[in-house]
C-alpha cells in the first residue's frame, strides 16, 4: 500500500468504528498462522495509554495491520522514539499517527504543574513545551492537538532514522486527535 492508501484504510475503518459497523477482520486462528513468520505492520500509532483509546477498535484493524506504541500523553521519550525506530528501519510501516486524544489525563497534569514525583515528573516534561506554546489559559483540548502537533517535531529532531525516512518520502507522521463522545479521529 501507499501512503495516501494507508491514510485512507485508516480513515475507513475509522468511519466504520464511528458507525458502529466494525467488520473485525483478520483477528482468527488464520490470520494469527499467516504472521508467525514475522510482521509488515503498515501503521505505526503512538497513542496514550488511556483506557477509552483503543487503536485497533478505533480503526477496525486486525492483528498485524497496526504496530501501537501506548505511554500517556503519547509522547516521545527514548523509548517510545526505539520502539518507532525498530518499526520504520525493520518492519516496513510507512505511516505514524501521533493519537492524542480529548480530555487527556497526562495533558491535564502537565498544564497544572506541581511535583508529580520523579517518573511522572519526566514524562509530563515532554508536554510542558506544548503547554507553553497552546499560551496562558488554552483549554486542554486545544493543549492535547498542539502536543500532538510538537511530537512530530520531536520525533523529527531526535531520531535520524524516522527524520530520513520522512524527508525521503519513505514515511509520513500525521499528528491526530481522537474524539472520545464520537470515536471521530480527526487528522490535524
Ligand atoms: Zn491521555
């Protein structure tokens, strides 16, 4: 699949999820057969860990259409940033949603500050500077969209291997916002 193939599967099976007619697919003992050789994910999703996002549900994928990456306020860390990595250099996905979603928990922690302790203090740093860039009194909302919009260009920044796959036309990063009333996925 191309690219702009790959957006579109994505966005149908979105539009199905929204409708309430999720086909299921590829989720038997067949498919679960076909791929104990190895994986061809063609999307990478970097979601939060939020129990309401569901990315396989959100797109109506299967097992190993999807490679997800889940840690709250779907930020790239080192880690997250390696398991992108390994996706892209060795699996062959062409697309990286960046999925942050309404009413984000981390995104909500991040803009009221304080000590949080050590390991949330350190994942709520990758959100201050989209905090500072939505400006003073910016609903969360809008806080969630532009974190969204900052980890491309955190992705881009910090890791060669996703930076010359992008500007090689390899692979492209849409950052996304997921409604959680709707189940909508709206591409920034
Ligand atoms: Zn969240």
């Amino acid at each position: 699949m191309t690219i702009s193939e790959i957006k579109q599967r994505l966005t149908d099976g979105n539009g199905r999820f929204v409708n309430d007619q999720l086909e299921g697919n590829l989720q038997d003992g067949a498919r679960r057969d076909e791929l104990t050789g190895g994986q061809a994910p063609y999307a990478i999703i970097l979601s939060c860990a939020d129990s309401r996002v569901v990315p396989e549900l959100a797109f109506d994928a299967g097992i190993g259409e999807l490679f997800v990456i889940r840690v709250a306020g779907n930020v790239a860390n080192s880690s997250s940033l390696a398991s992108i990595e390994y996706a892209v250099a060795h699996l062959g996905s062409k697309v990286i949603v960046v999925l942050g979603h309404q009413s984000c928990g981390a995104v909500t922690a991040a803009v009221q500050g304080g000590n949080n302790g050590y390991n949330l203090n350190h994942l709520l740093s990758h959100i201050t500077p989209a905090v500072a860039a939505a400006g003073e009194g910016a609903e969360i909302n809008d806080v969630v969209k532009k974190n969204a919009m900052l980890t491309v260009d955190d992705m881009m920044a910090r890791s060669s291997i996703v930076r010359n796959a992008v500007e090689s036309g390899d692979v492209e990063i849409v950052p996304a916002y997921y409604n959680l009333d709707s189940g909508r996925v709206d591409f920034l």
